[in-house]
C-alpha cells in the first residue's frame, strides 16, 4: 500500500477501503480456515451453539505479552469456551483513528488472525469504520464468536453446590500488572508479561474429566468480582484462602508499589473452574497437565447457601474478610 | 441511577458496571424475546446460518428519521436480510466515551431495541467498554447478528447473467442526506428524514417470488459503488438509466447545492435487487406492494460479460458514462 497511514477515505466504503480490505485485510485473515471473508459469511450449524461480543479499547495496543490483535481473539475465544462451547467463528470489526499506521495495523490483525487460527477459529466476517484524529485512540477492535455447544453440557452458576471446590488455573493479576508497568515504565527483576492467552485447548482437557460445574475467567474485576459474581448467581458463600492464590513476586511486588490488590487485577488466560469435591485431585491434575495450566491450585470452597451470596477471604495471618466487587475505576482500558 | 453521566467506573467490570447493566441495559433489552442477556448467550441451530458484524460511529449520534441505535439494529438485521437469513439474534459492543449522559443511551438502547424486537431478532448478548473524555466521540455501537438461511436459497453475484433486471426499492441517497442536512444545518423546504429502516420484511416478501438472484443494500458508496462491487464480482456490465433512478427532490436540491451525487449517497434502508428478466413485473409489484418499497424502479439492467466488471449509466442527455467505485473520503462516519 502506498500510503502508509489510514486516510478518513479507507472507511468510506469506495476504492481506499476496497484496496485496505485486500491489501490489509484479506493477507492477514484471508485464508483462516479456507473461509472467504464476506460482509455476511455462512455456515452450518448442526446443535446448541454459543454467540458472545466483546471491543478491546486497551492502552498501550502492544504491551509484553501480547498486543490487542491476540486481546481481541482470546477475549472472545476465552467467553465462549468457559461457556462450555468449541470456539468456531469469530468476527473482527474495527474502529481506526485517521493517521493510524497501516504497519501496526497488519501487524496486529495478524497477531488475531494466528491466535485465533491455533486456537481453531476461522474469522469469517468484518468491518471496518474510520474515524477523524482525537476521535479514537489509535484502534478499538471488537470481536464477536460463535461456538459448538457439546450435547450434554450443563455448565454455569445454578449448579454450583455447597462443598464444591474453587480452582484457579494459574497466577493471578499477570494480565493487569503487566499492561500498568507497561504504561507506567515500572521495571521488575524479572519482566512481567500478560498471561493472554487462548483458554479452548485447557478447558478442553479440564471439560473431559466430567466434574466442571461451573467455569468463568477473571478478566476485568480479576478474581474477587468473578467469584463475587458467580456466589451472588448461585445464592452460595464462597471461602477463599489468601495464601493458595497464585500470585508471581513480581505482580505482588508491582500492588505493593501501587498499593493494588492482586485479587483485583485483570487476567486474559486464566481460568476459574468449580469442579466436584469428590473429584478435585483429578480436576487438578487435568488442569496441570496443560501447559496453560502448571500454576493451577484449589483455593478454597463453596462453604454454604447465601441468597445475595458472599465470598469470605481467609488471609495470611488468619482472619477473615468478605470481598465485594471492584468499586470505583481501577484501570481503564485494561481491556 | 443517580449519576447521569457515564463514568470510568462504568466500565471497570465491577459494581458499577454491573449498576449500568441492571438499570440502563437490561431495562432496554431484558425482555427482548425472553432471552437472558449474558456473557455468552445459547441458542440451537437448525442449518445453514448467517453471520454479519457492523461497527457504527455515525455523527450525530440523532438525526432526522433515527439514531445510532436504530442504525445499529438496522444495518447488522439488512446485511443479514440480503444475503437470504432471516435475523434471529444480535450482539451489542458498545464503546462509550466518558461524561456520556445516561439519559440518551437509554434513549438510543431503547430505540435499538425497538427496531430489533420489531424485525424479530433479539439482542441477546453484549459488552460495554468506557474510554477516557477525547479518545471517544460519544459513542461508537457495534453490532453482530446471526440469521438463518431457508433451505435451497442461492443468492449471490455468482448467479447473476446476462439479460437480468436491476431493481431499487426505493428512492436513492435519504440517509446521506439527510445526516448531511443535519450535520450543515442545511434546511430545505420539506424536512429530509433518513431512510434507515430494517428491510427483512420487504426481503422476505420480494423472495417469495422465487425470482431473487441476488440483492445488496447500498449503504457506504451508495448505489454506484454498490452496483460496481457486483459487476465486478459477477463479471458482468450492467447498464442503469438516470432517469429512472428515483430521488427524492430534496436530495436532489441538496446534491446540487453541494456539488454531490446522490448515486454516491448512502442509504440504509433500500436494497438493490436483481432478478430474472421474465419476473421483472411480479418482483417489481412484490416490491411496490410493502410500505418501504412504494417508490421502487426497474432501473436497468445485466447487457453483457466482462471480466473486470463495468457499471454504465445513461444519463438525462442520454449520453454513457462510466460509473466508478467512490473515491476519496466523501461523507466520513455516515454510518
């Protein structure tokens, strides 16, 4: 392409946007799957499916780990497979802000196009809109995704009973520490990096033991506001103990420095999964077993019936204290 | 909610997103066909489906005959409509700048759930991501849809042959207008009211003649743009004729005050039919006969193959011209 940055005139549907599409566009994701990309693409679905949306608005669009081209993807990806579902169809619409280079652009839909493509999605259909300098932040990206339901998949927080237990697949926090050191130049010993990621292949593995009851990543809000939502869903008071989350030094050093709690920073490939008591060893296992999930550990339990529900944390030197969802703003655009 | 504008808080993932969702977008959509509005939404799919995604960052966000709201229900439930599927389901992203007032996204969720509970599709799954003042103009709505096709529909610019008919459903360049009017402080002596408008009805009622080939909806670029994507992808020269193009003649004053083409103008509620020759009269009436195609025209038709496609009018003089895609930027965040 000669021009070397996006133009009002590449979204106003004529020839600049026809030349972006296959110039830009089609490269990247053009032969996903073998699926033509179309304004309405089709597809036959043959059971109990899965549709869910997210938009990606986060700042800085490349940070360690990832960039908003693999956010866009595993977001999307992520909420259909904790639903239970195979993530089969994605949808990519973006909204650029004039100037934007169309270097970074190609870089980032290829960045979707790959994770989604490892994952087993096809992105089928798109869009694309401009708009004028200091009406976006360079680019906000919203996926869409539609997935395969297994026959027989009974998943979510109406089945949560009380001792079941509560395990997360992985340290927490990563996701959101990782893009704040980012924007603020924080350094660590060690790099902290974004654990975004793919989760379809892990809840796969974890889906075969027969024992999920319940399944939800700790995305904005982190750990806290998930399991505060998913006791308030079940009417049940959730325990948690301080000292089995998994959290990485760096992470706990970075909320000491900024005086943030771990529990309530975003993760993108992580995990909650509220398996059976009976089967939790084997639970465990199948979550360690995937390279995603080497970290993983139970963390506590589901303790009793509350109808407004209740997570109680057990901290390090003994107490108790319930946990309420995120108050107030946190980070925006962490996501 | 006692706050009237949106804040970053809103979209942090915790109590006041969860506040924003109980009191502003449930009430809009929560009903919406009895589907619970979730994270991830389930259905069951029976065949062949439809999938679409749109992105809108129209400004204004109101204008005469609609609001970003019904532009987002209507332009996700026509793409589905031309490409044969009936629209079952929506998603909404929506991207919300911060000290947006509360007051008009209510308005513009409720008039997006309005358009789609009267075309018969639900909005059954969302998203809502705030963006610090300045890295936003208002609010940008993104929409996905899935529809399902009926058995045995084949349309497509693969099906389009020589000798075919080109049918508008109605007057050209409403919407561009109208938004443009609206943005210039134009005025003319009768009010220009957007043609925005969901068309699966006026489809479903023209394909029951059996005679459909293909139909697009010429949205950004208008009806030349539109009509040279299909020459081109059909390998056909199609040949229109001016004076049979309908206008309104307030768009027409308006084009000629300000040096544009109402070929070129958007719309958002007309669809561009093509169908075989010997059912001209039986599509035509099929058209006529629902209220949003009253003003429809046989406006030319498929005279010959050509491998990169051609789209010549006949203009009032009766001279030919060729008719390009639009170039530049014409009329930015029109939709």
């Amino acid at each position: 392409m000669k021009r070397d940055k996006i133009t009002l005139a590449h979204g106003s549907g004529g020839k600049l946007s026809q030349r972006l599409i296959e110039e830009v566009i089609y490269p990247a994701f053009g032969s996903n799957g073998g699926h033509e990309l179309l304004d309405a693409a089709s597809f036959t679905a043959w059971g109990k499916m899965a549709f869910t949306t997210d938009s990606f608005v986060i700042s800085p669009l490349f940070f360690s780990g990832g960039d908003i081209g693999k956010l866009a993807a595993c977001g999307t990806i992520n909420d259909l497979a904790v639903s239970g579902a195979e993530p089969l169809f994605l949808s990519v619409g973006l909204i650029i802000e004039e100037g934007f280079e169309i270097s970074k652009l190609q870089k980032i839909l290829q960045s979707l196009a790959n994770t989604a493509e490892t994952a087993g999605a096809a992105v089928v259909t798109g869009d694309t809109k401009v708009v004028e300098r200091g009406n976006a932040d360079k680019l906000y990206i919203n996926t869409a995704g539609i997935g395969l339901i297994s026959p027989g998949t009974q998943l979510g927080p109406a089945n949560i009973e009380v001792g079941d237990v509560i395990i997360v697949s992985g340290t927490m926090g990563d996701h959101g520490m990782a893009v704040l050191s980012c924007r603020e130049g924080l350094s660590f010993e060690t790099v902290l990096t974004s654990d975004c990621a793919a989760l379809n292949g892990l809840v796969e593995a974890v889906s075969r033991t027969g024992s999920i009851v319940c399944m939800r990543d700790p995305t904005r809000g982190g750990l806290a506001t998930t399991l505060c939502e998913l006791a308030e869903q079940s009417g049940t008071v959730m325990e948690i103990i301080e000292d089995q989350v998994p959290v990485k030094p760096a992470v706990t050093l970075g909320c000491a420095m900024l005086g943030m709690d771990p529990l309530y920073l975003a993760n993108e490939g992580k995990v909650i999964i509220i398996a059976k008591n009976q089967s939790k060893e084997k639970v465990l296992t199948a979550v360690k077993g995937h390279p995603l999930g080497s970290d993983a550990q139970i963390i506590g339990k589901v303790t009793g019936r509350d109808q407004g529900g209740a997570v109680l944390l057990e901290t390090t030197v003994g107490a108790k204290r319930l946990l309420r969802r995120l108050e107030g703003e946190h980070l925006p655009r962490i996501c």
